[in-house]
C-alpha cells in the first residue's frame, strides 16, 4: 500500500517546452485525475538531463518521498531503468523497455500510427515527404523513424528526416531548410502539434500554399490545431486517456497487486485542412 501519498514523474527536457506543449499538459492531467481519486498526489519535477533526473530519484528514495516513479521518453541506452532498480525505487515505463521486458508497463505503438502517416499522404499521390522529428536518441522517435521510411520505400518513395526538438523555432527553421530543398517536398509530418504549427506560420511567410503547394500532418492533437487557418490534420491520441491507463498501473504497482498489462490509446488519422493531392 502507499506509504508517502505520491507518485513521482521527471521530465528531462527545457521548462520552456513544458508550458507551450499541450500533449503533457494533457498528460499529467489524466494521471493527476486518477491519482486523486485515491487520495494520492503527482510530484513533478522539470530537469535539463537524465543525469539530473537519476539524482532526483536518488533524492526522492532517500528521503522517501514517492512510493513510485513513471518513468517517459525512453531513449537508446537508457540508464534510468537500472538505477531505480538498484535504488529500490518501483517504476512504470511508458513505452517499450526490450533490455528488461519484465518491467511494468505503458507500452505504445509508434510502428503502426507513423505507416498509416505515410499511408495517407501517399495515397493523396505525394511522393516527395519530409518529417520533421523528435530528438532521433528517443526509442519513439527511431520507432516512428524506421516504419515512415519502411511504409514509404515500399512505394518507391526516400523520404527526408530531420531532427528537431519539438519546440516551435525548430519546426519554423526545419520547415525553411526542407521548403529551400531543390526537391522541396510536397508533404512534412511533424512529430508534435507545436513543430507542425511553426511550420504552417513559416510556409505562409514564404508564400508556400497550404495545402495548394504543401501538406502538413502534426502528431497529437490539441485545440491549436483545431484554431489554425487552415485547422491542421492530425494523428490524434486520446491524450488524457493514456494519462489515466498511466494511473491505474502505477496505482496497481503501489498497492503491490499484478500490474495489468495496457497499452496506449489507438492514434487515429484526422483529415482537416492540411492535407490534400499534390501540386499538378
């Protein structure tokens, strides 16, 4: 049973991106939700780096702070996995952990939402795409990498990769750099909503057309996309959702019950006014 009342989550990533990012805004509040109703609390803490953030699990072990930790963005050679195993400190992985599949667990598809991604553009004749990632050391991001390259060779199609940061002045400066391509693609998925509404703002001020001369596609949805001009289409989550499934596993995991396997709600294609057949 819950010995300190609270479940910890470390994000490792620049608090600038935490306020303006809807999807862990979302996030939490489905995890703060369910926790509440078991008298718990969420202790959050916003760090620059993995390292920082297994010093705040050593911290909170110490002190006794969390009965238990969510552990997101897992990354190549994660070393966070190990070190709350050796400080005793339980732990919920958010996505696919293979070095230690026994771990309790969120799992996520990333696989089949990024060839659906492809899918879709291809299938409106594109065959010039662009994406637009997340940082490439994520085990998300290489998921979604390998099957958008794997979906779009199998038509005869190399698209382009670059890496961003999920912030908008990179989703702006990639969507620059792809548009001055001789081949400028005709299609660029992004791998948040922010990234994706940087790069609308800056088509539209390099006198690219939306959708006339260029799709777009963001990943995750959020009321942004919904307002802009044109309304984005979108490979939409139900974000609040995986907070709660979240919830629930880790709830199981401090009462000291079986942790029920679950995975992330299903991330479905939304048309809206991004996306249509490529220029004659």
């Amino acid at each position: 049973m819950s010995r300190a009342g609270a479940v910890g989550l470390v994000l490792a990533r620049p608090a600038r991106l935490l306020g303006v990012e809807p999807f862990f805004m979302e996030f939490i509040a489905g995890i703060e939700e369910t926790l509440a109703d078991r008298g718990l609390s969420l202790l959050l803490h916003v760090v620059p780096s993995h390292d920082a953030e297994i010093t705040a699990y050593g911290r909170w072990a110490a002190r006794g702070l969390v009965d238990a930790v969510v552990v997101v963005n897992l990354a190549e050679g994660d070393r966070r996995p190990a070190a709350l195993r050796e400080l005793g400190l339980p732990c919920l992985l958010v996505g696919t952990w293979a070095a230690d599949p026994a771990l309790p667990a969120v799992t996520t598809d990333d696989t089949g939402p990024a060839r659906e991604a492809a899918s879709r553009l291809l299938d409106l004749g594109h065959r010039v795409l662009a994406r637009v990632s997340g940082p490439a050391g994520l085990l998300h991001t290489r998921a979604r990498t390998d099957a958008f390259t794997a979906r779009c060779r199998e038509a005869g199609v190399e698209p382009v990769t670059v890496e961003g940061d999920y912030s908008a002045e990179s989703g702006a400066e990639l969507t620059a750099r792809l548009l001055r391509r001789p081949d400028r693609p005709t299609a660029v998925v992004y791998d948040n909503d922010v990234m994706a509404l940087a790069g609308l703002a800056r088509a539209r001020e390099l006198g690219v057309s939306v959708p006339g001369e260029l799709s777009l596609l963001a990943w995750d949805d959020s009321a942004m996309c919904r307002l802009a001009s044109p309304a984005l289409s979108v490979m939409r989550g139900e974000v609040h959702d995986f907070g709660t499934a979240v919830a629930r596993s880790v709830l199981e995991l401090t009462d000291g019950v079986p942790v029920v396997p679950r995975a992330s709600p299903a991330v479905r294609f939304v048309a809206r006014g991004t996306t249509a057949a490529p220029p004659a």
